[in-house]
C-alpha cells in the first residue's frame, strides 16, 4: 500500500521459488488472480523472468501486505475494482467504478446499475466479487490502533492484571 488506503503495487508469489514478482497493471494482476488456482504464477511468466532472478519485492512490514483471494473474476472491461483500507486497518472495502464514473458499493447496486445500462451486454451481477483481501497482521504499522477481538482479548487480559 503506499499512502493509507491505496494500492501502489501489484505482485504474485511464483509458485516455485516462492519469490514475488511485481505486475505491471491491475488488469495483468486480475487475469492471473482469475486463474490462480488452475494457472498457478511462475517466474517465466514474466518476460526476462526466471527463479534464478533476484525478487521485485521483498514480504516485510516496509508496507503492508494484502493477499487477494484466489479465482476472484476479472473486473469487466470499463469497470475499475477499487479497494479502500479503513484507518483502523480493520478490512478493505471494495467497490466498483462504473464506466460513467459512478461508484457502486453492493452487488444490488452493481444489478440497478446493468438493468440502467443495457447497452452492456455480457455483463452480470456475478462477475463482480465484493471479497474483501486479507490484511496481513505482522506487516500493519506498530502505532495503528486495531480492533479486531485479538487485541481487545489481550487488552481485557491486561486492564484485569
């Protein structure tokens, strides 16, 4: 993530070297996301790419870490898949840019607007996936207060001591 809330890189581990190479585009990331469980990603799938290459980009708390879930479908072509970290870095919210710039925020929402516009043909409610990534834990910056059940079982732990 590069300023809170915003995603500045793109990258997928190689399923043999365990390094992880950086994606150029958000669509390139999508279509191996979309396949990921039948394609798994390798290095040479990157041109001039091989596990014996240094990695891209280094897993640590440098930035924090998010992983997709896997076979989420590919946002359809004019729509754009945004994903917005909350302060408290509890979840993502992911929403979905209309072509007419209009941001829709449920799958009801995502059907009203196709029923609008039936000029887009090819298009249902079910190729948009609402799935939040997970955040991993070890890579939140220290002075982030979360509000997950974890720290508020240490926190009750330790207001008793």
């Amino acid at each position: 993530m590069a300023s809170q809330g915003s995603v500045d890189i793109y990258a997928a581990q190689c399923k043999d070297c365990l390094k992880w190479r950086v994606i150029s585009t958000q669509e390139e990331f999508e279509e191996i996301r979309q396949k990921i469980i039948g394609e798994p990603f390798d290095c040479s799938r990157k041109a001039d790419c091989s596990c014996d290459d240094p990695a891209d980009i280094e897993y640590d708390s440098s930035r924090t870490w998010v992983i997709d879930k896997p076979n989420i479908p590919k946002t359809p072509q004019g729509f754009k898949r945004i994903l917005v970290l909350r302060k408290d870095y509890s979840k993502l919210d992911s929403y979905y840019i209309t072509p007419t710039g209009k941001k829709l925020r449920t799958r009801n929402e995502i059907a009203a607007y196709l029923k609008d516009h039936p000029e887009l043909t090819g298009v249902s409610a079910s190729d948009f996936d609402f799935s939040s990534p997970k955040i991993m834990q070890d890579t939140i910056p220290e002075y982030i207060e979360q509000k997950d059940s974890a720290n508020k079982k240490a926190k009750i732990a330790k207001d008793e001591v």
